[in-house]
C-alpha cells in the first residue's frame, strides 16, 4: 500500500565536545583540540513515489554527530551531511512553526536542519591572564523539530467516480500498473499510479462516496489528492441506474471540499459498455449531454475504445 502521509522528526547532527588537555605534562601548555560540526540534513525530491514507505511513522531521522576534539591540538571530524529521498510533491509542515517546505520538482533540494557547533577546545581559550584553562565551551545541538509529510500527487489525469466505476481497471489497461481489482463492489485503499505511454503520469483516486468531504469512507485522505491534478477523468458504469446521480454525488463533494476543484478540465469516461447495449449508451449519453462535457463509451475488454482514449490524453 502507498503510504501518503507520515509524522518524523528531523534532527541534524550535534557538536563534539572540545577537550581539555595539557600535553605530557601541564607546563607544556594546553593543547585540546575543537570538536566537529554537526551534520547538515537535507532533503531531495524523488520520481519515485513510494519513498515515505522507508520510514516508520514517528522515526527520528538524523544526520551524523561530530566526533570530540582530539589531543595536540586535533580537531575533531566534522559530521556527515545526510540527504533524504522523498517523493516529488510531498508537502513538509513543521509541527511547531507551522512553516511549510513543498518540494515539486525532481531534484528540488533543501536544507531541512542544520547542524551544530563542535565545542571549543582549551588550546583557543588560553590566554595571557589564563594559561592553563581547565574548561571548554560546550558544542550546540543540531536543529530538530517534528514533521508531517504529505503526500500531493503532481499527476497530469485523474481517475475520480464512485467505487466500482472501472477506475483501477481501466489504469491497469492504460499503463502498467498492477491494481488489485474485484468483481464484487470494492474499493481501492489507497491511490495508485501509472505512466501513459506518452510519458504523463495517470492517478487512480480511490472512490469517493457520499459525505467524503466530512471524512466518510476514505473521505479526506484522498480527496486532497485531487487538487494538483491537472484533467480529471470522470469515470460513470454504465451499469448504474441514475448516470447524473452518480456524476452529481462525486461533483458535489469535490465542490464542498474545494471550489476550484469544480474549475479543472473534466473528460467523462462511461465505463463497461460490454455490459449494457447500444441503446444504454445512447441513453447514458444522451442524459449526460447538458454537462457539455467530451464524453467516451469504452470498455477495458474494447481496445478500439482503450486506443482512442490514449489518443484523446496524448492531444
């Protein structure tokens, strides 16, 4: 299963301590090294759209510490950067601040933490009026703070309609995802992906119900989904009873979850045309013209309607 949202905490590497040491003996002088920085914690913008699934919710995600400072006067090894993976269009909110980090291009990196300050050692703190300091200046912690990561998909299509439309069937047949499907009423747990042949990125959102808006069913946790793909494809079964009830129930919800939902390019998709007659068709057709919608019979079983709906989403 996709998971498309998850709590972290980031956290950058602390400081080393500085140390505090005389040599052989005490007259030769202070010679405790600085300790390291801490490492930086970064995160990048992957294609591939599982990546949250690498972590477990609540995990603590860390850059590497800085290593104490060292006898003679040595330094102590700065802390390794970290750099993340997450999936392109993942949204990272802060708990605390409320501040926002979205990351919607491959390759988009940022800098999530930084790390500390290694502590200072006794050789820099000497003096003319101090020249044996037995202390050191504590190093500083990395930055950390807890984090939501959500995922909003930068799909180009969506798949949208009542559970058992046909959606996951028909993603499975236009690319080559592998969707579990069912012939009994069922509906996807969460959204799936697929690339089209002209390389555009097709999204199967799971089925909304009645009242999804308020959180039924799946409810929200797909609905937000919606709102950065750019064409829905709006899929009705030609074996309901009531083709513009079905439209209106999904319309209806988009609009009470987002009024700019209802502004996106719509295609009507009439699903399963193998099993009903061409007077069905005719009719669903014919109760769905008002809407001025582009719309298209086909079936999974139907190439000719597969390859025309290919060619409809390539244009």
């Amino acid at each position: 299963m996709l998971r498309d949202e998850i709590t972290l905490t980031f956290k950058a590497g602390d400081g080393g301590r500085g140390l505090v040491s005389f040599g052989k003996m005490e007259k030769s002088g202070p010679d405790g090294g600085n300790g390291g920085d801490g490492g930086d914690l970064y995160v990048i913008a992957s294609s591939d759209l599982t990546l949250l699934g690498q972590f477990h919710p609540d995990e603590t995600v860390e850059a590497e510490s800085g290593s104490k400072g060292g006898k003679d006067k040595r330094f102590g090894k700065r802390g390794e950067d970290r750099e993340i993976q997450v999936p392109v269009g993942t949204l990272i909110v802060n708990k605390k601040t409320g501040r926002e980090i979205e990351l919607i291009e491959v390759g988009h990196r940022r800098k999530l933490c930084r790390g500390g300050k290694g502590g200072v050692g006794n050789f820099e703190l000497r003096s003319s009026t101090n020249t044996t300091p037995r202390t050191t200046i504590p190093p500083t912690k990395g930055e950390s703070y807890e984090a939501f990561l959500s995922l909003r998909f930068l799909a180009d299509y969506g798949l949208i309609g009542l559970p058992s439309a046909g959606k996951s069937s028909l993603l499975n047949e236009l690319t080559n995802a592998d969707v579990k499907t069912a012939e009994y009423h069922f509906t996807t747990l969460s959204p799936n992906l697929g690339v089209l042949p002209n390389k555009k990125i097709i999204a199967d959102i799971p089925g909304l119900i009645e009242g999804a808006h308020t959180g039924r069913g799946l409810g929200i946790k797909f609905l937000k989904h919606i709102q950065k793909v750019s064409i829905l494809l709006h899929c009705i079964s030609l074996d309901s009873d009531a083709y513009m009830r079905d439209y209106k129930v999904i319309r209806d919800e988009l609009g009470k979850y987002n009024e700019e939902l209802l502004e996106k390019q719509e295609i009507i998709l009439l699903t399963k045309t193998d099993l009903v007659d061409e007077e069905t068709i005719k009719r669903a057709k014919s109760e769905l013209a008002s809407l001025q919608r582009h719309i298209v019979p086909m079936s999974i079983h139907d190439l000719d309607s597969i390859e025309k709906l290919h060619t409809i989403l390539a244009r």
